[in-house]
C-alpha cells in the first residue's frame, strides 16, 4: 500500500504531489515497484546489475490547469538536465527515493475536468535509497572519563567515545552511508568492522566534512564556519580500493560492529538501498 508518492524538482525544491485527490493521482504504481536485476550469464556463472530504466505511471489529473503546470516542470527540468547538465528531479514513494526524470505523458482520455493517462518516468539510479535515523557519537570532550587506549599499533590511541561504541546496519547486505566528521581533529580516521576510514585533512574548529558514499553520488566536501563550501575529494583514504581495509567508501556491513576512533565527534547515516519500494510500510 502506497500513502505517498512526490516528485522535487531541482528548480528551487519545487514538490509535485503524486498522490493527490484533488489534482494528480496515481493509485497503481505496480512498475515502479518491479524488481529486476539485468543478468547475463556466463560458463557457470552470472553477471548482474540494476541499470537505469524507464517505467509507467497511470494518474488521473483533476483539473487542466493542474497537468500543464506539472509537464511544464517536467520538461524545464529535463532540458536543464541535457543542456546544462543540472540535477535530476527526485522521485519519493513513502520515503525510498531514486533520481528521475518525467520523460513523457500519453493521455488516454480527457474530459473537461479530468485527463487519464501514463507517465513515463526514467529511474536513474537503478536503486531505491532510505536514511535510516542517524546514529552520533561525541567527541572525547563531551565524553569524560574514558579509556584511552586500543590494544593495536595505529598512530593515535583509538578510543570509544561512548562506553561499548558501535555503529549498526539493520539491512541484510552492507549498505551505503553518510559520514559527518566534526572538527577540530586533525588526520580523522574511524575503525567499523574490519575497514579504516581515514580523512588526509585537518578539520579546524566549527568546520565538518560530510562524505557520501552512495554509488554514482559520491563526494566528500567541507563545510566551513561561515558556510562556504570546498571539495576535498581527494583527501579520502582508498587504499588498495574496496574490502582493502583501507577504503573510505567501504560500505557499512550488516549486522553490529564495534566502532573505535580517537576522540572527535561523528555522525553517522545509514543509506538503505533496495530493488523497488517495501510493500507494506
């Protein structure tokens, strides 16, 4: 059962309601709940891979003027896409997104106060994504009192910030993430589940570094005290690349692992990623 369905536009985070009684309403959203991984097989073996693709919504529209404002949108957002390489739009069914754009509307019926007909939506991301609630830990300041030792050689003491620190994945499968590190701290690195995170900077006073490791999204800025914003890509630690154990976008493995880092305060996020929205939420 789906309770909402919108479409943001990048143009100043204008929201279409899907889902509306009153204006568009699309009830049925079957494909966009189709799972499908593209598969091509091998001696014995497989290949697959969640690809972009396009997908068809019905909806009823309430009302002309409701239909030309939203294919207006629509179609400025796809030429910003194609001819000044902006953002996608972003499609939300009950909290799982994807990037999208509305590539088309074939009407099949019109009355003076009512069109139906199928918009074709091309999903971006070949996955859906959900921030799972953020899960912080502070900095050794707030934190007084605790061991300051890790039993390992590293170049600074690794301690937990909270008593029996760790960082979980409710998910099936390692996910994706978003990490906020809080300066000041110099050469910021965080140990989860076997992978060193590890940032080559120092973060001064009431600056942040946020990185993101979704897949086709990933970047690691900073954010000063004023604001002002700087990429600091190449400031992430790689290593030998992933499962190294050196590896800043190393996805976050299922289940409850201790966390261990040397004094600063972090956030940490979650990104779920599935093939098509939950059913039931």
């Amino acid at each position: 059962m789906m309770h909402t369905l919108t479409y943001t536009s990048p143009r100043a985070g204008t929201v279409i309601d899907l889902a509306d009684p009153e204006g568009i309403m699309c009830g049925q959203i079957l494909e966009l709940r189709t799972r499908a991984w593209e598969a091509e097989l091998g001696y014995r073996s497989l290949r697959a891979t969640r690809p972009a693709k396009t997908v068809k919504v019905t909806g009823l529209v309430y009302g002309i003027p409701a239909l030309e404002k939203a294919e207006e949108l629509f179609d400025a957002d796809m030429c910003a896409y194609l001819n000044d390489a902006a953002k996608p739009g972003v499609i939300t069914v009950d909290g799982w997104s994807q990037t999208c754009l509305v590539v088309g509307h074939e009407p099949d019926y019109v009355s003076p106060v009512l069109v139906r007909g199928d918009f074709t939506v091309a999903l971006l991301d070949g996955v859906w994504h959900k921030r799972d609630d953020v899960q912080h830990f502070w900095s050794e300041a707030l934190q007084p009192g605790l061991d300051l030792d890790y039993p390992h050689d590293y170049p600074h003491d690794y301690l937990p910030t909270t008593r029996n620190a760790t960082v979980a994945n409710d998910a099936a499968s390692p996910m994706p993430f978003e990490l906020v590190v809080y300066g000041p701290v110099s050469q910021p690195a965080i140990i989860i589940g076997g992978n060193r995170y590890e940032l080559h900077m120092d973060i001064p006073s009431g600056s942040y570094v946020t990185v993101n490791s979704v897949e086709g999204q990933r970047s690691i800025v900073m954010t000063a005290e004023n604001g002002d914003i700087t990429n600091v890509f190449d400031k992430g630690e790689r290593g030998s690349g992933i499962n190294g154990g050196n590896y800043i976008f190393q996805p976050l493995p299922a289940g409850e692992h201790q966390v261990r880092w040397n004094g600063f305060g972090f956030d940490l996020t979650v990104i779920q990623e599935r093939s098509t929205p939950p059913w039931w939420n």
